[in-house]
C-alpha cells in the first residue's frame, strides 16, 4: 500500500464517520511556546483547553510535524526523523476512551488489514478503563501497562496533556526478541498513539488541573504505517522517502547499503533534504536562532556530509526537487513555494561552502599542531569548533583526522554537544519558563484589540508581573508587565512595532515602553511606572502615543505599496522575505538575485510616489482565509492564520493578509524615500525608506550636506560639486606623484651620502648612522637602498637608529657575499638592540630591532663596527 493510499484511506475512514478533514497547519506554529510543530494536536490547542468553541466536534488530519529531540540522531540509526507526517482523529468533547478504542481497531484491522495477532497495546499504569476496553480486543497478555514516561502525553511545554494508549505491531522474530514493547522496541513497532485528553499540565508538565471536557487526540506516524505495510526495513525505504535516498544516491554517485558511513551520509541526506524543504516551504530561513538555526544547522550538516562523500557540486537543488516531485500532491505549497525553497537553499549552500573552506584551513592548522606535538588524539574542543563555527559534521572531522593518522577523542566532543544540547534545550523552554507570565495569561484568557479603531479606552488591569512573579501592585520606578482585559496598543507583529504610550489608575501612572504578544492571546504591555503605585484589578485609562502611532501607520501603508511597486516592476518572485515597519521608517526584506540599480531604485521611488499621490483609501476587512486568497491577497507565509483573516486592501491594487494599523488614505504618506539597498545574502535584498516627514528630514540633511561640500570645495554652487570634486582628486594625485618623484631623488641622495660615509672594518664597507626621526618604514627602506649601494664594492654592511619618544628603533642589512660567510643581518644587530633594550629579528640580510631605551642608542650605535669585526674574526 503506497504511503499516499494510507494516508487518503486515514482521512476518509475518519471522515465517513463524522469527522471535518482539516488542512494541515504550518510548521511554524501560532503557539509562541513551541519551536516547531510537533504534534497533529497543535493547531487545536484552543480548542482542548476551551479557549475558543470548536467549530466542529470531530476532525482529523495528516499533519506536518517536526521533532528536534533525536536531531543529532538521525542518520546514524535507520528510524530517525525529524519531519514526518502525523495521521490523527481528533474529538473535542465528543467520543471519548471507547470511540477512540474502537475506531482505531476497526481501521487498523479492516481498512489497513493488519493480523489482530500482532497487535500488542500499552496503557498507563493506573488506567484500569482502557486496559477494559482493550480486553474486549487483545488477549490479556497483550496489554501493557506502563508509567508516566510512556503513557503520559505531553506537549513538552504547558497545555493540555493526558494518560495515553498505544498500539503496537510485532514485526516478527527476525527483528528482534520475544516479550512486547517493553523487551524490544525494534521489533515491536510503535504505530499509534492514543491521547486520553483530559488534563492541563504546567510549564513543568505536571498535572495542574483538569481541562473543562475530555477528548481525544490521536496520532499516527504516517512514515512508519508505510514501514509496516510495505514491509520495509526502515523508514528510509518505504515510497515516502526511498525515492529521496536514490536522488542522494545519484548525486553522490554512492550506493546506499554498501558502506556503513556512507549510509549514514546518504540517509542524512535524504531525510534533511525533505526536511529542509517542507521548513523553507513554511517560511523558516536560516539564521543563527530559533527555528532558523534548526534549519541552518541541518543544510549545514547536509553539504558537509555532501562533501564527504565527496560530492562537488550542488546538492539541495535535486533533493529539494525529489521531495517537491514525490509530496507536491498532498502539500500544494510545496509546489508554490518551489522556487523559493530552492534559492534559499542555495544561497546557504554556497555560502556555506565558504565556510566550510576556512574550517578545513583550521582543521590543518590543529591537526599539523597535534602532530608536531607527537600526539595521536585530535582534541575534542577543536573538533566541536570546527562542528560548531565551521558546521563540519562529526563523521567529516574524523574522515579527516584518520586520513593524518589521528583520532578525534569522542568523549570530549560529545560533552560539549551534549551541554549545547542542554543550552539548546533551555532556549527552547525560553517563553513557557515564563511561567507567572504564562499563568497570568492564561488565567485571564485573550486580551480584546481595540486599537483598529481608538487610541484610548477603559479597561482593568488583569495582572501585574515583575519579573519571574506576579504581583499585586508596582510602585515609581518598577519595571513591571501588564495585562489588561482590552487595550488600544498594538502588539508587535507583522513586523511592526509595538505601540508606546500611558496607562493611568487613579493611584499612579505607567509608562508603557513596548507591547508584545504573550500566551494564548493575550498582549503584555512593558512599562515602568512613572508616578505613585498601580494595583492589579484597578480600572485604568490606557492611551496609546498617538504620534508615534501615526508615524508607524505611515511607514506600515508605505510597506504595502514599496511592496506592490517591487512585484510590479521586478516581478513576482520579489516576495517578501521579511519586514520592520517603526515610526516613520521601514526596512523591507525580498528576494532578487541582484542589486537593483540606481535607474531601477529612482523607477521604484517614482512609482511607489505616484501611488501615493493619488490618494486612495485604505481599507481593512476581516473575511475567511479562503475568500481572501481568492482575491488574489499576499500571504506572508511565515505567519500562521487562522479561519478568519484581515485583509488590507489599497485602492484596488493592493492585496495583502495584514493585523497591522494603518492610514486611512495613502495620501497621509505623502512621501517616501529610498535610502539604502543592499545585499542580505544571495539571492535576498533589503531596502529601507522613510516616509512623511521622516522622510522630508532627510531630504533636508541630504541638502545641507551637499551644501557644505559645496561650500568646502569652494563651489558657489552644488551643481558645479562633481566637477569640482573630480578636479580636486585629480589635483591630488598629480601632487602626489610629484612628491614621490622629490622624495625619491632626496633619499638617492641620502643613500649616497650616507656611503660615501662608510668606514672599513677589517675589509668590509660599513655605515652607521643615527637619523632621527625616521620611521622603521623610512630606515628599513634606505638600509635596502644602501645594500644595493654597497653590492657593488663588494662587502657591505648598514646599521641605521633612530630614536623617537619612548623607543629606538634599528635596521641592519648586510650583501650577499657577508651572509654568506655567516655574517648575517640579526647577528650584527644583536648586541645594538640589548643595548637599546630590546631584541632583534628578521631575515639574514634584513633585520629590524628595537627597544624601549632610547638612551641607549648612541652606544648601540657605537658598537657596530666591534660586533662586526667580532663577526668577521669568528667567521674565518
Ligand atoms: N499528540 C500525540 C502524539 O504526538 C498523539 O497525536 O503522539
């Protein structure tokens, strides 16, 4: 049975018998708490813990999910993954434990035909109800109880939780040992999980309370449904994803199954290229936090496994193809998005490519060390460097490190990942440690948005937090995170800011600095307070700053309209990739392959103006994310929506899904100015602007700049600028060749008389002199000039000093006749630089000393000619 008939037979099982087929959501979840989208249940979260009415009381799925838990274990064992698709049933105070029970042993033993001999079920420990349930099924023999540990689900963070049953199939004895999922989990194949939906967990997944109804929420690995029913050794070679390991095959020109190494590249290849593209298709870039680290690390670690097997040439590009080919059908946004997901993976790709050159310079660089050490054992600190910096994967550093005869010491190596593990770990419980916050906001639900339509309004204070603690009251000067029932203030979102302003009790005044989103709806106000004290439960007046609300509304509409200007004039590959929309300035991310000229950016400028001056009116209306999408409205799709959208819509040319504020007529703009572009990586380019009178300012500044050129150069007039710069630099290096020209003929000269000063010592042309003043440059020049000089008589040698403030500093030469006798120019300065306090260095017939005794000069100088005849006596 080929994965796309498990999954279509899946959905239409459940729908047959009352359940809403619902599309699956975006890896990129709504939910601030989670990283990623790791469960079918996600996108219902709302629904299990009564935060919003369930449109419908049954529905099922395949979700897409991904789990960065095994992530460094994929590829070294043939059951890891990251992405995979989840199959479930879900049931919001409908059928509970029995429904649950008996649907899925019908599906499992009729629609998929599984022997009901090889089924096996666990239960939580104390759940007496299930294991009856199961009994009407399974021998009992068949039913296993366990702990908490493995029955008990979670989210990983907060949020609903419940005891679990799953169900398992017996692969047969040539996969392991006899004895049920507890003796051998290889053999005995997880298929199904059962989630009994019935309590809240905390943000230490302890049980704090029951959730208001009891549901159902169930999940089933869809890669390994396949595994089961196509009889297949692992995951990896099931029509899911074999397909995606004969594309590594082909590019690597390696054959899976040969090689144990090999297959660990090859599978990592393959399961990270489909990864990779489901995250990119989602909206997730890489970077060096969050999600976008998860998916910088795992291109990394692909082209680095790429490169060990030896592979030259690109290799997302055919991965990322594969996976579109073989998955398109059920993810349609895989197809849309195909384009993109491919740029981005080459950007990073080449990118990295140069990374991974200075990492193999460093690998060098420690492995010479090492050697030259007389030591075996490349250190485990440089190799996580190289994994960590360098994104060099494991098995590449030890490839390299066997090929010098060293082996890389593992154990240290793995504890540094290991507390990176750990860092990472604690970065990714970020938001739900937060717990006062998450407790408070949950606790008081959503907060109403008002700021559509006023600036100002009622509300009471639901909740003060200071800190890690909820508290009672703040007084002046506190710092403290506010959440009220309603509020005008904007939480940041969309790219735009949040909103600033006031919120007043009858006790005290806060300043509010910044608004952001928090849990389950609710918007946190950051304030410090101003004046006397504020108290939870108060009601207060909340008054956002209205003037740096205008200014933001100016830069959100001028976002829209650079961003309808840039499809229309680029094309429509110029989507955006990313977006900052402040008071009176906007910085706007979008894909292009090159840097747009200055002809194009005055053509943008132009048009986007003239689009403003016409003054067309703003319009915002919230409608169903499908009636949206047939109007033709962008989707930044890195956000998640929900059933009900906003739509922005100006003047009938622009489109776009937006929760942002804006003006009501472009003409409030008036002006916008583009004042950079540049490069944000390949194939991504930023632009900013200001707008209004943000924008007029720098008109101004601009101007006034270019009359002080003006007025520097002389030039009466800004339009004689150019001319006059030009012929100001041109001036310059004409002068400046004439002074080289007058500095040259001078130190001939010097040269010469410094020759024509030359002692003889035993034979030997000698000059010494002190030339203050001269830096080590000057005098390391004219002792080159002198060697030329003295050449022709033969045997010559310089030691020239000068001294300048705190340090002297000295240069010697020596002819090619004298170093070759072994008179060398570091042992004629040895001596002189001791007596200067300092030490000489350098090659044979240069050398440069130098020390902090300027004192010393005169008789460092003074010693040459005895040092040298010393020289020349040992030399003979
Ligand atoms: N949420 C449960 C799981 O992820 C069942 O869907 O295993």
């Amino acid at each position: 049975m080929e994965g796309r008939e498990i999954r279509g037979r899946f959905l239409s099982f459940f729908q047959e018998r009352g359940h809403t087929v619902v599309p699956s959501s975006s890896l990129v979840p709504a939910d601030p708490s989670l990283l990623l989208t790791n469960a079918g249940m996600v996108q219902f979260k709302p629904y299990f813990l009564g935060e919003q009415a369930p449109p419908y009381p049954r529905a099922t799925t395949a979700q897409k999910s991904f789990r960065t838990t095994d992530i460094d274990l994929v590829g070294l064992t043939d059951r890891h993954l990251t992405f995979f698709e989840m199959l479930g049933n879900f049931s919001f105070g409908d059928y509970f434990k029995e429904g649950a029970v008996d649907l899925a042993w019908e599906l499992i033993t009729e629609g998929f035909g599984l022997d009901a001999e090889r089924l096996w079920a666990t239960v939580y420990e104390t759940d007496d109800e299930a294991a009856e349930i199961w009994a009407t099924k399974l021998p009992r023999e068949r039913i296993v109880r366990r702990g908490k540990k493995d029955n008990f689900w979670s989210m990983g963070v907060a949020g609903p939780c419940g005891p679990c049953s799953e169900i398992y199939v017996d692969r047969g004895p040539e996969h392991g040992r006899e004895g049920g999922p507890e003796v051998d989990e290889d053999r005995y194949l997880e298929i199904w999980n059962l989630v009994f939906m019935q309590n809240e967990c905390d943000a230490n997944i302890e049980v704090a309370g029951d959730l208001p109804k009891k549901n159902i929420d169930t999940g089933m690995g869809l890669e390994r449904m396949a595994l089961v029913l196509q009889g297949a050794g692992s995951s990896f070679e099931t029509d899911l994803m074999r397909p995606i390991l004969e594309t590594a095959e082909e590019v690597s020109g390696q054959r899976y199954g040969k090689e144990p190494g090999t297959d660990v590249s090859l599978r990592i290849l393959a399961e990270h290229g489909r990864a990779t593209t489901f995250l990119i298709a989602d909206g997730v870039l890489p970077s060096n936090e969050g999600r976008g680290y998860v998916l910088r690390r795992m291109l990394r670690r692909m082209v680095s496994h790429a490169r060990r097997l030896g592979v030259d040439r690109q290799v997302t590009a055919p991965l990322v193809e594969r996976t579109v080919e073989l998955l398109g059908d059920a993810y349609p946004e895989l197809v849309d998005r195909k384009a993109f997901v491919l740029q981005v993976a080459a950007a990073e790709e080449e990118h990295f490519g140069a990374t991974l050159r200075q990492g193999l310079v460093r690998f060098k660089e420690e492995a010479a060390r090492v050697r030259e050490g007389g030591g075996s054992t490349f250190p485990g600190e440089a190799a996580f460097l190289l994994h960590d910096t360098y994104g060099f994967a494991r098995e590449l550093t030890e490839e390299l490190a066997r090929e010098q005869g060293l082996e890389v010491d593992a154990e240290g190596f793995e504890r540094l990942m290991e507390e990176q593990r750990e860092r990472a770990r604690a970065a990714a419980r970020g938001v739900a440690d937060r717990r006062a916050l998450v407790e408070a906001a949950r606790e008081g639900g959503p907060t109403e948005f008002l700021g559509y339509e006023r600036l100002e309004a009622e509300a009471a204070i639901r909740a003060l937090i200071a800190g890690e603690r909820a508290v009672g009251s703040a007084t002046e000067g506190q710092a403290v995170e506010i959440l009220l029932d309603r509020t005008p203030f904007y939480a940041e979102g969309g790219g735009q800011i949040g909103d600033a302003g006031t919120i007043r009790t009858d006790s005290g005044v806060l300043e509010v600095e910044d608004t952001v989103p928090g849990p389950g709806g609710a918007t946190v106000h950051r304030a410090r307070v101003r004046a006397g004290e504020v108290r939870a439960g108060q009601p207060a007046e909340a008054a956002v700053d209205a003037d740096r609300r205008a200014a933001t509304a100016r830069s959100h509409t001028g976002t829209h309209v650079v961003h309808w200007t840039l499809r229309t004039l680029l094309g429509e590959h110029a989507r955006q990739a990313g977006s900052l929309v402040a008071p009176g300035r906007l910085r706007f991310d979008f894909n292009h392959f090159e840097a747009l000229s200055r002809d194009l950016l005055e053509e943008i400028e132009g048009t986007a103006n003239a689009r403003l001056a016409e003054d067309a009116p703003v319009r915002a209306y919230e409608t169903t994310f499908e009636f949206a999408r047939s109007q033709g409205a962008i989707a930044l799709f890195e956000e998640t929506y929900g059933d009900m959208v906003r739509v922005v819509e100006i003047g009938g040319y622009s489109t776009e899904l937006c929760g942002g504020t804006h003006v009501a007529r472009t003409g409030e703009v008036a002006l916008a100015v583009l004042v950079s572009e540049a490069s944000i990586g390949a194939g991504l380019r930023r632009i900013e602007a200001l707008v209004g009178p943000d924008a007029l300012r720098w008109v101004h500044a601009e101007r006034r700049l270019l009359e002080d050129v003006a007025e520097a150069l002389g030039a009466g007039d800004p339009q004689q600028v150019p001319d006059r710069a030009r012929r100001a630099v041109a001036r310059i290096k004409e002068l400046e060749g004439e002074l080289q020209a007058i500095r040259r003929r001078e130190r001939g000269a010097r040269v010469e008389e410094l020759a024509a000063g030359a002692r003889d010592v035993a034979g030997v042309a000698l000059v010494v002199a002190d030339l203050p003043g001269e830096d080590t440059g000057a005098l390391r020049e004219l002792a080159l000039q002198l060697r030329g000089r003295l050449e022709g008589r033969r045997h010559g040698a310089a030691v020239l000093g000068s001294a300048d403030g705190g340090r002297a500093t000295l240069v010697a030469s020596c002819t090619k006749d004298l170093v070759d006798r072994g008179v060398t120019a570091p042992l004629l300065l040895e001596v002189a630089a001791r007596d200067v306090g300092g030490r000489a260095g350098g090659k044979p017939h240069l050398a440069i000393g130098g020390g902090g005794k300027p004192a010393g000069l005169p008789r460092a100088l003074a010693g040459v000619p005895d040092r040298l005849a010393a020289l020349l006596e040992g030399s003979r």
